[in-house]
C-alpha cells in the first residue's frame, strides 16, 4: 500500500523558516517524481515544486520560486521542502503527492498545516 | 502558464440528479494532460479521472470525463449523497502544473 506522511509543520514567525518532510512507504520511491502541493485555508489547490525521480529536474511555482528548495533522499524515501522567507500567504496545508504517467497526482499525504504568523 | 477556468463555482443537487463541471484550459493541452480530483470535506484529493476519461482505481462508472483542446467536462451521471465534495480539475501538460478553483457539490 502506498503512504505518503508529512511533518514538520507547525506555527512560524513571518521571515523564518521550516522544512518539512514526507516519507514514502509501499513503492520504489526512487523511481516516481514528487510534488508538493498546497491548500490555504478554505481555498483551492496551489502546485508548489516538483522534482524528477533522479533529482535532475526541478521546477516551482513563481510565488514561491527563491525561497522554497525542493530536494529527496532517494536511500531513506523522504522528499523534502525547505522554505525560507516565510509569509503569511504561504499559510497552508502542504501535501506531498507522487506524480502519475501523464502527470496526474495519483497518491497524496494526508497534508501538514504551516502558519505563519506573528 | 495555463490558467484552467472551472464552472460552475457550486452546485447544488438532488440525489439521482445529473451534474456536469467544466473546465477550460486558457491554452490547448493534450486530453491526456486533464485530470480530475474529489476532495471530501477534511480530506485530501483523491484521483477521480485521469487522462480526460479513464476512471481511477475503485471509481464508480457514474463518474465520467469528456473533451479535447481547451474544453473538458465531468460529470456525475446520478448523484449520491456521499458525492458531497469539491472538485477540481488539473493540468498536468506544462509546468507550471494548475488547477481549477474548485466545484463545490451539495445535495438539496
């Protein structure tokens, strides 16, 4: 069975950072591209970064691009984001979801929630 | 980036009531590229349609995709009581990666 769990959420100050974690379980992690994905709250999905299965590619979204660093472990399963320059607009619940043939985002964490505030 | 705008913002249905969402994508994209999720209140999304029309794993056949170019639909042939979520729609055809802002679906 696929599992994807995040952590490393938590309450921050606006201008911190945080890092979170998602730790894969049940398929070859190594083989499959990641994604981030989040959801403020009460609103809809936002893509946030995606790294290929190799690390060779990597792409974010523009309100994030310069602070937020996509990055995976393939030898302990857990993909990673750090995120730098925190603001209040990055309040969200952050998903890591593994991505399909045709880029489609076939398996989702259960979310960690990150607010930034002061 | 393609901007997927996805109507209506809400719908509110009876049971056994037909329903259709659509999304149209502001650039052309391959109907293989178009998916769609249901996220059920306090969960999170799950795969519905992928590639237009081929339903996930475990999807019931009364929900179905359809289109081509820039303009998709879902729909839900008859809806139940547990079909309660909002959906979106999702391309996956160039980076960034965008999704609809949502249907919301309520039962009357």
């Amino acid at each position: 069975e696929v599992q994807l769990v995040e952590s490393g959420g938590g309450l921050v100050q606006p201008g911190r950072s945080l890092k979170l974690s998602c730790v894969a379980s049940g398929f070859t992690f190594s083989n499959y591209g990641m994604n981030w994905i989040r959801q403020a709250p009460g609103k809809g999905l936002e893509w946030v970064a995606y790294i290929s299965s190799g690390s060779s590619y990597i792409y974010y979204a523009e309100t994030v691009k310069g602070r937020f660093t996509i990055s995976r472990d393939n030898a302990k399963n857990t993909l990673y984001l750090q995120m730098t320059s925190l603001r209040s607009e990055d309040t969200a619940l952050y998903y890591c979801a593994r991505l399909g043939a045709d880029n489609w985002f076939a398996y989702w964490g259960q979310g960690t929630l990150v607010t930034v505030s002061s | 980036a393609i901007v997927l705008n996805q109507s209506p913002s809400s719908i509110i249905a009876s049971q056994g009531e037909k329903v259709t969402i659509t999304c149209r994508a502001s650039s052309s994209i391959s109907s293989n590229y178009l998916h769609w999720y249901q996220q059920k209140p306090g969960a999170f999304p799950k795969l519905v349609i992928y590639s237009t029309s081929y339903r996930a794993s475990g999807v019931p056949s009364r929900f179905s995709g359809s289109g081509s170019g820039t303009s998709y639909s879902f729909t839900i042939s008859r809806v139940e009581a547990e079909d309660v979520a909002t959906y979106y729609c999702q391309q996956g055809s160039s980076n960034p990666f965008t999704f609809g802002s949502g249907t919301k679906l309520e039962i009357k």
